[in-house]
C-alpha cells in the first residue's frame, strides 16, 4: 500500500522501498530507525511526487542550518535560497555564523556547488522575497518553534506569497496523542485536529487527509528520548526514538504537504486513525511508566554550582522513594527539594517537598501524580565530590 503523502512517523515506514531508496541513494544515509531521517525522505518524496525536483525549479529552505536535506535538494533544482537564523550570537548553536554560506559549504557531507545556493539569515515569519519566487519550499522539524498561532499562520501567508501559483510546501513538525496542543515556549507540539484547523485558516491547501494511524511494533511503542537520563550513556550514538515520552507527552513527527492554488474552494484535511493510536500509545505509555519504576531506578543527574538536580520525570501516582546514596567524607547533611509541574499547560514550577538527607538517612518519601512531572535537588553542598552522589528512585 502508497504511502499517504500525509501522515505521522511510523517504524514501518522504513520498510518502504521507496523511502528505503531515498535514504540510501538520494540522502546516503543509513536507512533505519531515525525520526529526523524519515523526516528529509518524507519530504523529499513528497516535493518529487508533486513535481518540483526538477532542473529548473528553484526551491527556498526555511530553518534549515546545515541539515543533510539541503545536499541532497541542491544539485538537482536550479537554484535553492538556504534561510535560518544564522548570526553569530544566534541561540541555536549549530546555526552561529558570520558568514552562512560558507558555513553550509563547510558542514557539506559532499562537495557542493557554491553558485547552486545562496544562505542568508531570515526570519521564517518574515521571508525577504518577492511574490511568486518559488517553485517548493521546506521545513524540518522548525515550524513549532516560531512562536503562537498568530506566528504560525503568518509564516503560512508568508509562504503562500513567495511560492508560484501550484508551488508546494513540504514541513514537518511535532505532534501528541493526548488530545491537546502542548503549547511549550519554543517548542509546540500539536494535537493533529490543532495542526489542521490553522492549515485550514491559511491560504495554503493540504492534502486530503492526515493519515496519523499507526500499526503495531515494538519501535512504535513511546520510549524515552535520553536513556542517558537512566545512566545508560552509550545510547547516546543510537537511534532515537519513533515514539517519544518526553516528560509525560507521548510525540512523534508528521509531515504536511501543503499547495498553493488560488481559487480552489478550500476543504479542511481528514485526520483519520488518530483515536485509535491514540488509545494505544497511551497505554503503552502508562505501561512503561508502571514498569520504569517498579524497582529502583538510577537517575543521572547534572552538577551545576554546589547545586545536584536530577532531570523531570513522570512517575505515576503514587508515592515515590528517593534513595541518595552519599559517598565517605559527606556533609552531615543535606537539603532535597523536589518541585512539580502539570505535563499538560502550566509550564511553571512549585514547590512540592523538601527536607534534609544524612549519609545515615539517605531516603525521603513524596507523592506523586500522574498528571505531573517532578523536578528533584539536592542543595547546600559545602566540599567533596559531587559526582559520586548517587540517586535512585522507584514507586512504593
């Protein structure tokens, strides 16, 4: 069966021979198990079923950097406009540059051809050119950082004016399975009915439907981005995740495939499969909860100052027991807090528990919630090395 041109992320995908061709042939890369990977191939396929991979197509990159996206599209359209915020004090860091263009030339993962390309800085709420420039145009995984609804819909007018009549907008993004838009600073992730109603607000027209039904696989069951967290360190050169649980949100990309034709009526898309995954990812989310801490748990933790802090973490309801195991030559004391969040809106800390650890009385005690994510400190170290502090946790 095609794949729909529209649709979320799922492991099966890469068994797709012609996702499994683009992977290896077009991006030359390994062709299993990254969501970022499956991204470029999505997008790629879908700019070369519309037609728009072609010798005399000029094509525009938004939030691009230096991803691989950017070599694979280059030598085979006329010409491409490469935009981020490339400054040299730009928060993120892999975009810092004085000098864009060189910078996509010294990142290529093969030669480049300088005069196919230009890269400048540009807001993707903003883009400099004139009307009707643009055969295509792309975003990987930029979208969801450009602000609130108000941005993201003017980013869609922006792009509906610089591409030609037919010219078509490949992006992908975020989305959860909770039932609502995690409107995180920087960093949305949308529930898909949310994603399609601000499409249907703008000028642009999207496919017919948004295919967001996933099948059944142990790699699309939610696992942690960072299993590092847990002191699994060397998993930080495998792959990351098709299903994320990032603090309590069950996520995973899509694309959308976007088109611009004045005059056509305009048909909001149908977002089918969505409950059904929904009801299944979800509970394997609270499986994989119930089982994360039903026996102690290592928790990794980050040194900053005099200050131990272990990173948030969803751990049911229920109470929670910290074990804190102190090394020799410890403070006879030692403060621990723990601070709560709500997964879902309030994005602001409060105060939860705290009290004070000895290295003979190395456990407390808190209750949790389901519905919530906890942040745990401890405090008030005066000598010795804090990286021997070990931290361990599980439900009661």
């Amino acid at each position: 069966m095609a794949l729909s041109l529209q649709k979320i992320c799922d492991i099966y995908d890469f068994f797709d021979p012609e996702i499994d061709a683009i992977l290896r042939d077009d991006l030359k890369s390994t062709p299993f198990g990254s969501r970022r990977a499956w991204e470029f191939a999505m997008i790629f396929r879908a700019l070369r079923q519309k037609g728009k991979i072609r010798p005399d197509a000029h094509g525009l990159a938004m939030g691009a950097g230096t991803e691989r996206l950017i070599y694979t599209i280059v030598p085979r359209v006329a010409k491409t406009i490469v935009t981020d915020l490339y400054l040299p004090d730009s928060g993120w860091v892999g975009v810092r540059t004085d000098n864009p263009t060189d910078l996509v030339v010294q990142k290529a993962p093969w030669p480049i051809d300088r005069t196919k390309f230009d890269a400048m800085a540009m807001d993707m709420r903003a883009l400099e050119f004139p009307d009707d420039s643009f055969d295509f145009c792309w975003s990987t995984g930029s979208f969801e950082h450009i602000g609130t609804d108000e941005d993201f819909l003017r980013h869609f007018r922006e792009v509906e004016r610089v591409l030609k009549p037919g010219g078509v907008y490949a992006f992908t993004t975020a989305v959860t399975f909770g039932g609502v838009t995690e409107p995180i600073p920087h960093n949305y992730y949308f529930d898909p009915n949310h994603l399609v109603d601000l499409i249907h607000q703008s000028p642009l027209h999207a496919e017919p439907f948004f295919d967001c039904f996933m099948r059944e696989h142990t790699f699309n069951h939610p696992h942690p981005e960072r299993l590092q967290d847990y002191g699994l360190s060397a998993v930080t050169r495998m792959s990351k995740p098709i299903i994320s649980f990032r603090r309590g949100v069950v996520l995973t990309a899509n694309i959308m495939v976007l088109t611009k034709t004045p005059g056509r009526v305009k048909i909001r898309p149908h977002v089918v499969g969505l409950q059904a995954t929904s009801e299944r990812l979800n509970a394997k989310a609270e499986a994989f909860v119930k089982d994360l801490w039903s026996s102690f748990q290592y928790i990794e933790t980050s040194i900053d100052k005099k200050e131990i802090k272990a990173q948030p973490q969803v751990f049911g309801d229920g109470e929670v027991v910290v074990d804190i195991i102190l090394p020799p030559g410890s403070p006879r004391s030692l403060k621990w807090s723990v601070k709560r969040r709500a997964i879902s809106s309030n994005y602001s800390w409060a105060n939860e528990a705290q009290g004070k650890v000895t290295p003979d009385a190395g456990t407390f005690r808190f209750s949790a919630r389901r519905d919530s994510v906890y942040s745990i400190k401890l405090s008030d170290w005066q000598s010795g090395d804090l990286s021997r502090i070990v931290m361990k946790a599980k439900r009661a």
